[in-house]
C-alpha cells in the first residue's frame, strides 16, 4: 500500500498499515519497524516508513476525561485539534497553542512540539502538556512527565514520534469568552517596517505572524500584511465557521497552475484588497488561525508532484539581514507561491531535546516541487540558514542532509539514547546513518 | 436532539463517531459489542462530552439465542428506548466463503440473519410503543452482485429487502426504517485495501448516521454521491455486467 504525506513529496512506495485504534492494543509483534501516523499533515518524510509499518493513530480518538475547573484534558494521541475544538470551544476553553491547521493529531503536535502565533507569549505545544503514555516496542508502558522517566518525556516532546508510540496525554487547555478574535491587520511595505511592527505587536498581542509577499521585487521587496489578535471577551455560540467541505479541490492541478505569473496576481490583489494601512475587525477564531483549512486538500493545487515547505528560523543575531538574504534568494527563484509567513519566536526555552522552536526569526512558504531546481534553490537557502547558525524544521522537511540535521539539534546524540530500537521513519534513515 | 439509544456493534468505527454526537446532544446511551474493554474507553468518552447515562452489554450478537436476553436486558436499561442503530458486522473473505457453504452461511448469520433476529423483536416493541427508529447499516455492496464480494453483498442487499418490507408495514405509523449505505471508510474493516479518493473517514459516515436518522430518511448513501455510482452500476445490462471485472 503507499501513502502520502502533505506535502506528497517524497512519495512512498510501499507501506504496511497497521490501525492503532484502542489505547491497549499492543504493537503487532511480526514487523521490523513503526512509526506512528496520525493526520498525516507531516509535509515530508516524518510521518513515513517505506518498507516497514505505518501505525495509523486516525481512530485511537476518543476523550478519557475533563476537569472544567482547571481545563486539563485527557485524551487519546490520535484526536485532532479541530476535535478537540468543537468540544471544548463551546465550554469555554482554547488550545494553548494551536499550528496554522486544526487537522493535526495530539501526538503529532507533541512528537512535533509545534508553535503557533503566540509563541512569544506561550512557547510550544510540549510546555502546556502535564504528562502522557508512552508505549515502546519491548511492550513498556511509561508514564511520562517532568517528574516521571523525565527522560523519556523531554526526549518524546519535539520527538518526532522516533521514542515509541504516544497513547494518551493531558493537555492543559486556556480558558476563554467565547469563539472570537479580535484582529488588526497592517500592511507593511519592507521588511524593515515587518520588525519594526513586530516588535511592538509582540508587547501587547497574544497573537501576531505576518503574510510576506515572496514574489514581490524592486520597491514592492518585502511588502506584506501583519496580523495581530486576542481573544474577543464576546460572547457567542460556536458553530463552524466553515462547512466543512464546503471548498474542495477536487482533483490534482496541472503543474502550469501555479506560476510567476498567476502567483504575482494572486499576491497583488491580496496585498491591495486592503486599502487602507490598518484594519480593525473580530471574527471566529477559524479563519484568523485557519484559513487554509476552508478548502480540503488544497495540497492538490501543486499537481500530483507534490511541494516542499520550507520553514526556517535564524537567529535574531543579524536574523534581519539572514531573513533579508533568503527573501532576496526567493524572489529572485520567483517559484515561490502565495503562502508565506513570517514571525518573530520568543525566548521561551523549548523543554524537548528535538524541539524546533528557539528565538529567533521564522519565515515560511511552499515551493510547488518542480524537480531538481527546487532541490537547487533549497539547498541554496539552506546555506544561508545555517551560515547564519540556523536551523530547518523537520515537520516541512524533505532535504535536509545528515550534517544540516545535526546542527539543527546540537542534543542529537543524547536524545539518541532514548530513540525505540523498533521506530524509525524515512527522515529518520535520510538524516541519520539507520 | 436528545435521544435514548441502543446500539448494537457500538464499538464499530462508523457507530463510535455518531454516538460522539449523541453523547454531546445529552443523550442516553446502551452500547452493545465484544469487548468490555473497548466499550469501557467509549463509555469514558461519551461521559466526558456530555451523555446523560450510558450503560454497557457485552455480547456475541451472531449467538442468535442469546438475542431475547439481551433485548430484555436494553428495554430495562432504557425503558423510553427511541432510536435503534445496528452497526456490526464482518466484511467477508469472498475466497473463503466460495470454498465452503458453511463459511458462507457463517458470514450470513453475522451480517443478516442475527441482525433480521434483532430487528423483529425491536420493531415489535417499537410497534407497541408507537413510535421509534431504526437504522441499520447495510452496504452499496448489496445493490448490486459483483464477483469480489457478493456473499458480503447478499447479506447487505438481503437486509435491504427487509428493512423495505418493514419501512412499508409501518408507513403510515411514527415509526422510521433507516437503511443506511455506506460506500469505502477508512476503517480497521478496510485497513488492507488501498485507500483512493472515494475514501473517507469514520467521522464523515457517523455524523451522516445521525443526520439521516434526525431526518428520518429512508435510503441514505454515505456520502451523497454514491447514489449516483450506484444508480450507474445497477443500469448497466446483466449481459455486459456478467463479463465485467467488479
């Protein structure tokens, strides 16, 4: 069987899948390797295993308990955010940290130690996660926190599901008023005006990240529109704010769909559909952290050969000139597409020993994959990245090399340590020597 | 809509996400499967979105003797019992069962007679109480007899022909027959074929469950566009269809 990960590159040729569907179920004995693979929305290789087994976590979904005092939640590692969402928005309650889609699973947003908006005010996913259990492939079951085989937790945060299988866990959810954001939008015309925006933003708003324009040259180099926002104390029912499947893309579009020029149009209607500098308004909380999530499987709009994310974070040493460097690199390449995002992380620690997040600047776009001169500008941008003491996020990634990956996590070798004998995924064998 | 529920073969992909729903609506809920174990994690998260009472039965539902028992067992869990859903089944091994009738015979007990057994008595005590629903989950597989599966299809087609009898009996009473047919989920049921983009998951089917029931419709394809696909392989002529590889 082969099966697809977001981004659809690389593809995988043949997969065993096995559903883990009940918390205890036990690994099936009679495969070489797993790893586990919840919502798939990995871009590349990470949610992987060509020739071995994949451990499909879709129905391992169901709530365990609800503290509605204290909002801690406990649930089972398949159960994805939007989910949890549509429970817990109607009693009150957010994700502490929520990624730009809601379609990912709780283990994957641990294994991942995603980020969201407000990383500068609450760091990562794994800093709101009091404890879960971690099931290896000798047949341990290991609860996991910062008190409890402490090791096994910070190496199974950001871990990229390689230390076993995570069955359940207990997030601490925020309290809110209700289902609204209250948001400011402003245009920016250079990346210089960017920073000098979220500097400021970042003082007073729980949420900011800005849209860059990735194509734009010459004068309009650097342009985009900064968001901001925080919870509304508006009260309101929750219903979704999109019917699901509303939007849908069909089918594969042909790879001439996307280009320059269809791009660079997209990105000026865009950029002037807002006319004045600034916009105040409150909406539901999907569009202003989910947009994309409106339109099912838009990764179909880069064809059946798939695309490359690429998301990077610099350091904020210099990170301006680093950021100003790939930019100029992008625009030049003009292949990137319309999706691009660019925020500034806070100095929040991240606690796991993989974790991506770090201070720093992080810019991030897709490249419909066009082949070997995709691969070229990457590793183009990659120079830079690491020049500039940078480092790649492996949830995008599907190129890095062993040495680029090494000095994206200076506690590579401890967490080694902790890595299940039996896991393993395609990133895994490309970035290490397995 | 808050409702009093039985379902049997609670712990089925399709089944666990519509008594989700269920449980939110503040519903009351009997599950009915195998496994204590499994029905004791369902229970948890039924509890946790907001069901009112859920009790679980466990049960080999193909033991067609033991039915009466557990029926009696339902109607005192819930004496206000409203809506029934029947979601077990076994998607058979056409191999196997060509080889041998009593593989066949063993899968038509599973998938139609036990659950022509249990649909009887419900819709007797439905008839009493003068009103209810039932929905049971066939199969776009019982629409038409194809080569890869058509024990599978026998069963499902089988129980269509049923549920329409019924739905007929009680036309003009308050009393609803659901037939409810999916196309491919993802589900453990179908974890060794090739998942392709007529696919979808659980959810979708379950929450299409509850909608149908809500309703009160009659046929329901899930999704919608299997209707379709279906309307297209029943026009197709014996003649031609006989040769064809489906």
């Amino acid at each position: 069987m082969t099966l697809e990960s977001w981004g659809r590159y690389p593809k995988s040729t043949s997969t065993d899948i096995v559903h883990f569907s009940w918390p205890f179920s036990e690994l099936p004995k009679d495969r070489k390797s797993f790893i586990s693979h919840g919502q798939g929305r990995s871009y590349g290789d990470a949610c992987l295993n060509n020739s071995g087994t994949v451990l499909s976590t879709k129905l391992l979904n169901r709530l365990i308990s609800f503290n509605s005092e204290t909002g801690l939640l406990r649930c089972e590692a398949g159960i994805s955010l939007s989910d949890i969402l549509k429970f817990s928005v109607p009693l009150g309650w957010f994700l502490p940290v929520t990624p730009g889609t809601k379609f990912v699973s709780i283990g994957g947003a641990i294994a991942n130690d995603i980020h969201g908006k407000n990383h500068h005010v609450s760091g990562n996913f794994g800093h709101h996660v009091e404890q879960f259990e971690l099931l290896r492939s000798d047949g341990q079951r290991l609860i996991c926190s910062p008190k409890k085989n402490s090791e096994y937790f910070y190496a199974t945060i950001g871990g990229l599901g390689l230390t076993g299988l995570i069955i359940w866990a207990d997030v601490r959810l925020k309290k809110i008023s209700g289902p609204f954001i209250k948001m400011d939008s402003i245009k920016f015309s250079s990346l210089k005006e960017f920073f000098e925006i979220s500097r400021a933003s970042d003082k007073d708003s729980e949420y900011t990240v800005a849209w860059l324009d990735c194509v734009a040259s010459g004068d309009q180099f650097g342009r985009g529109i900064f968001m901001k926002g925080d919870h509304s104390d508006r009260k309101g029912r929750d219903k979704d704010a999109y019917k699901s499947g509303f939007l849908t893309v069909p089918f594969d579009f042909p790879n001439w769909a996307l280009n320059s020029t269809s791009v660079k149009a997209f990105n000026t209607l865009y950029y002037n559909k807002q006319q004045t500098k600034s916009v105040t308004k409150t909406v539901h909380y999907d569009p202003f952290f989910y947009p994309l999530d409106s339109v099912s499987n838009w990764n179909r709009i880069y064809g059946k050969d798939g695309f490359l994310q690429f998301q990077c974070i610099v350091p904020k040493v210099d990170g301006e000139e680093a950021i100003n460097l790939i930019l100029k690199e992008i625009v030049s390449a003009q292949s990137a597409s319309f999706l691009a995002v660019l925020k500034e992380f806070g100095d929040k620690e991240s606690l796991g020993l993989m974790s991506f997040p770090r201070e720093g600047i992080t810019l991030c776009l897709d490249f419909a994959f066009r082949g070997e001169e995709t691969l070229k500008l990457f590793r183009k941008l990659h120079d830079i990245v690491f020049d500039n003491g940078g480092a790649i996020y492996p949830a995008k990634d599907a190129c890095m090399t062993e040495n680029e990956f090494r000095s994206c996590f200076p506690k590579l070798q401890e967490f080694t340590k902790y890595v299940d004998p039996k896991f393993c995924s395609d990133l895994w064998r490309r970035v290490t020597d397995k | 809509m808050s409702r009093k529920i039985v379902i049997f073969g609670a712990t089925s992909a399709m089944a666990m996400e519509s008594a989700k729903i269920w449980a939110t609506r503040k519903s009351e809920l009997c599950l009915i499967a195998r496994s204590k174990e499994k029905l004791e994690v369902l229970k948890k998260d039924l509890i946790t979105r907001g069901a009112l009472k859920v009790s679980i039965l466990t049960s080999d539902l193909s033991e067609i003797q033991k039915h009466q028992e557990i029926l009696s067992k339902v109607y005192t869990d819930l004496p206000e019992l409203d809506t029934v859903l029947i979601a077990y089944g076994t998607l058979s091994d056409q191999k196997k069962c060509q080889k041998s009738s009593e593989e066949t015979l063993s899968e038509l007990t599973i998938n139609f007679l036990s659950v022509i057994s249990l649909v009887t008595n419900l819709a007797n005590h439905f008839e009493k109480r003068g009103q209810g629903d039932i929905a049971v989950i066939t199969s776009v597989a019982g629409d038409r007899g194809r080569q890869s599966n058509y024990v599978y299809g026998t069963a499902k087609g089988g129980l269509s022909i049923f549920l329409q009898g019924l739905r007929n009996r009680f036309g003009k009473t308050k009393i609803n027959i659901i037939d409810i047919r999916p196309g491919f989920t993802d589900t453990p049921m179908t974890a060794d074929i090739q998942k392709g983009p007529l696919f979808v998951s659980a959810a979708v089917v379950g929450k299409g469950i509850v909608e149908a029931i809500d309703k009160k419709k009659e046929i329901v394809y899930l999704p919608w566009f299997w209707r379709f696909i279906m309307l297209i392989i029943r026009s197709i002529p014996e003649s031609i269809f006989k040769k064809m590889s489906l």
